[in-house]
C-alpha cells in the first residue's frame, strides 16, 4: 500500500530524481477512483497507475497480512504521517497489502528492490536516490 506521505516525500525530492534522469512511476493499489484525490491529496503529477488486482505486487514479492498493520512501528508511522497532514482518510486500497520500491533500468535490469515488512516502513529518499545512480 503506497502511502499519501511517502509520494509526497517523492513529489517534494522530484528535482533530485530529474537531476540524475530518473523517472518516477507510482503504482497503487486502489480503484480508479482515488487517483484524482490522490494526486490532489499529493500534489504528485507524475505517471500514477493502480493495480486493483494487485497483480504487480503479487510478481513483486510484496507483503501482504494483518501482521503488518500491528505493532509499535505501523503506530509511530500513522503517527508520523498524521503530524505532516498524511493520516489515511478511510480505505483507499486492500489495507493489508503492502508496497516497496523498485528501481529499474537502464535496460529490464532490477537495481533496487524494497519490500515494506510494516505499514509505514519505507526507504528514505536518499536510499532511493542512492539506488538510482546506477
């Protein structure tokens, strides 16, 4: 599950990544519907994309279960995110998927992949910008 406060995070660093010509693809996870909000919510107008099926996440290896959402950590992620405006206004997607980072290219060559083990549990941008200077 790709959190408002982590695209925001990205939509705020987007500089970085064009310095370096990365390209930031989000995939959610929810209906159509919550695009528009998303984006606004976000402020991100980059390629945004939802995979209701969760599909992507399935191939992906991404965490998917209640044990994800329990626990200190998912608790000081919400909030984290409910102090800088973030708090998820209802359910926007399956609550128990989670989501990661994948870094790509050049070519179909996987450089980075990140898997979240809690909600809440992202890399830093850094980490990512990291990554992308293959």
């Amino acid at each position: 599950m790709i959190s408002q406060r982590q695209v925001a995070d990205l939509n705020n660093n987007m500089k970085a990544f064009q310095l370096i010509n990365v390209q930031l693809v989000v995939i959610g996870n929810g209906p159509e519907e919550f695009i528009v909000p998303f984006r606004k919510s976000t402020r991100y107008m980059g390629p945004l994309f939802t995979d209701p099926s969760l599909k992507t996440h399935y191939i992906l290896g991404f965490k998917k279960g209640i044990a994800s959402l329990v626990g200190f950590d998912p608790l000081k992620a919400g909030i984290r995110a409910l102090g800088t405006g973030y708090l998820q206004k209802g359910v926007q997607g399956p609550p128990l998927q989670q989501g990661g980072v994948v870094v790509v290219g050049p070519g179909n060559v996987v450089h980075y992949l990140y898997r979240s083990k809690k909600a809440g549990d992202h890399p830093s941008v850094e980490d990512m910008l990291k990554a992308c200077e293959v």
